[in-house]
C-alpha cells in the first residue's frame, strides 16, 4: 500500500455538530468520453437493481448527516504555485456519544470568502484532504488487507464526491480524522483575498438503515517520472521478461519528496513539464498490491493545468480500464473541470492482471508547470465483515 505523502496529516480528535443533509450540488460524473472497452462498466443496472439503488436512495437521504468545516482564513496576496499556499491541519471527529457504525456517503468542498460567498473563488483551491489513522482502522474493523490512510482528497475541478447508492466507506463515529486544506494563486500578482475552504462530510448511521451498504475503500495509483536510475519502470526488475524498456526520460522534480524502488531507482509523483505535450506511462501493480478481484465503484482524479487526460490501462488484457479527461479555462491557468466515475455495477479489477497509469499533459504555456496525476480507487471490500453487533459499541 503506497501513501501519498505530500497530502498527508496527522490525525486528532473535535466534537462539531452534525446537521441534516443538504443536497449534493455538484454530483461527480462519469467521464462521457472513455474508450469503448469501459463504456458498459456506466450502463443502468437492471430493472430490480435499479429499484433497489432508488429505495436505498431514498433512505439514506432521509437519514444523512452532515460534519461541516471551516478551515482558518489564509490571505493570498501573491503568486502561489500547487502546494507552496497557505495551509492548515485540524482535527475532526464524526459524533460524540458511545462509538458506532457510520457509512461516509460524500464529501465535498469550496473555497468562500468573508461573507461565504464562493462565487469565482474554486479556482484559488489548491486541495481538500481527510484523513485517518490507518492502523487503528485496520485494527478495530479486523482487516485482513491495508488502507490508505486517505480517505479523500478534492482539488481544482473536481470538488465533490458522491458515492452510489447503497454504498459507503464504514468508519466508526469516533474515528480519529484529520482535515488539510490549503489555496494557491496561479494568476494574480496583486491581490488581497481573505479566503477560507468550507468542506462538508456526509454521512448515516448504520442503525437508521434497514439495509446493509456496501463497503468502500480507497486506493490510490499515481505517476510517478524517473529521476535517476536506469529506466523508468517503477517497481519492475529490469531482468524480467516483462520489463518492457523504458517508460519514460529522465524527469525533473518539482517538490522534495522522491520515491525509491527496490532497484535502485529514484522517482517523483510532483514533477515538471516542460512546454510542449508530454505522455508519462507509469506501471501501478507494486501500489494496488491487489490479494484479491474486486470492483471499483468511484474514481477520483487530481491532476494540474494543462492536464488532458488520465487514463487507467489493463496492460493483461490491452485495453482501457477507464479515462478521465480535463477541461482546462480560456481565460487562466487552472482546471474548469477533471472527470470522475461513478457506478453501482462497477468495473472488474483483477488481482493477477497488470495495470499502468498513462497521463496526457500539453503544457501550453511556454514556460514550465508542475504537474501530478492521481487516481483514487475506491473499491468493494471484500474483505469486510461487519462487526458482530453493528449497531452496538465498538471495542478497541
């Protein structure tokens, strides 16, 4: 299991009320453009399923809850590019009370001003992150697989998440979170903005329900560009037969951190492109790290301006697994829109298959721009048993 460690907070606890839900104003969507192969994994399930999915629909909205956040006020009076903004780490509980079984059903975030209003200003987002402790989760849900200790991240273009119906990440309403926020400014030499992320968590009760959700966890695969070492392909032996040669050049690193294989080799996840249309292939078996088949329900995707395109490629079979693509403003440097998927079906991932993440950029700046490309898996567990008493006190 690979971790994303720019993106990473440490985790403590706070009692914020929870309110009703409101609705989801910026559902995610299923990328209309993806090749053929993944086209069926949207298609409407079967007349039964579908309403089963609108019954449970229907309840869980009856019952959602809502953690809103407001983050402290950052000042942007210059230029900030990707991670060098303002930021703040808080902690975040769920509910007080005796600990019990919740099911996170969305999470989304915007960036307002003083007096809340978010007109215009998503475009100073530079991410929305939660986090949790994932040894004590492993631990208290008796895992037999590892988590990320990411739940969700949110950035520019893709700022809300919402899962299928019916289904939910399990977490305990005393689970210790953490949320970072942070803003950045790729247009503005002078300003004088006082702006703050207001982020909302939705959630229900596992004892409201009259039905069992379905499980969900994150994973997430990211490309990486080589830095030094003798080729490109992260986490493979340059012996074996399916190697395959090199991915990619040598890259150049826009952040501190660098991965490290067992070869020798040393990579970035933050690196820069220079003008012109760049394609970076990375192979992402060594992070999935899949023991067993399962289905993928949402994808998230982070990546940067000028981005076109992610897409996640079954190497086994030879075809696309699913493709995000980006819409990148007129106007600015930043990002109107990144697609995600969302599907109560699910598309197939197979824990002996061979998977590689391939990112488009077109850097069309004429200088160069810092770039990340990340997809986050949330998958069925199957692995999962609910706990014995669900609607009873856990034990740690």
């Amino acid at each position: 299991m690979f971790v994303i460690p720019f993106l990473l907070a440490s985790a403590a606890v706070s009692a914020p009320a929870a309110v009703p839900a409101e609705p989801a104003s910026d559902r995610a969507v299923s990328s209309p453009a993806t090749a053929g192969a993944n086209a069926s994994s949207a298609e409407a399930p079967a007349s039964s399923q579908a309403r089963d999915a609108s019954a449970s629909r229907l309840e869980i909205a009856a019952h959602e809850q809502v953690v809103e956040e407001l983050s402290d006020f950052y000042t942007i009076d210059k230029k900030y590019r990707s991670m060098t903004g303002p930021q703040s780490t808080m902690p975040v509980a769920m509910e007080a009370g005796p600990a019990e079984l919740l099911w996170i059903t969305g999470y989304s975030a915007d960036v307002v001003g003083d007096a809340g209003d978010p007109s215009g200003l998503d475009q100073f987002m530079c991410h929305s992150n939660l986090d949790l402790d994932s040894a004590e989760y492993v631990k208290r849900f008796h895992l037999r697989h590892d988590v990320n200790p990411r739940l969700f991240t949110l950035s520019q273009g893709q700022m809300n998440i919402e899962f299928p119906a019916g289904f939910g990440i399990p977490v305990w309403s005393d689970e210790k979170l953490s949320l970072t926020t942070q803003v950045l400014n790729l247009n503005y030499d002078d300003c004088d903005l006082k702006v703050r992320h207001r982020t909302r968590i939705r959630y229900v009760r596992d004892r409201d329900l009259s039905f069992s959700m379905q499980p969900l966890y994150e994973d997430a695969v990211f490309g990486l560009k080589l830095l030094s070492g003798a080729d490109g392909r992260f986490g493979m032996d340059p012996q074996h037969a399916e190697h395959g040669g090199a991915s990619c050049l040598p890259g150049q690193n826009a952040a501190a951190f660098q991965y490290h294989d067992a070869y020798g080799r040393d990579f970035t996840g933050h690196w820069v492109v220079h003008p012109g249309r760049e394609v970076n292939r990375t192979p992402v078996d060594a992070m999935l790290a899949l023991k067993r088949d399962t289905t993928i329900h949402f994808i998230a995707v982070h990546l940067h301006p000028f981005a076109e395109s992610l897409e996640l490629i079954d190497d086994t079979e030879g075809k696309t697994v699913w493709k995000s693509f980006a819409k990148n403003p007129v106007d600015r440097i930043g990002l109107d829109r990144v697609d995600t998927f969302e599907s109560a079906e699910g598309i197939p991932i197979r824990h002996d298959h061979h998977y590689e993440l391939v990112s488009t950029y077109d850097n069309t700046s004429g200088q160069d721009q810092d770039s990340m490309a990340v997809m986050y898996l949330y998958l069925s567990d199957p692995d999962f048993q609910r706990p014995a008493e669900p609607k009873a006190v856990a034990s740690r």
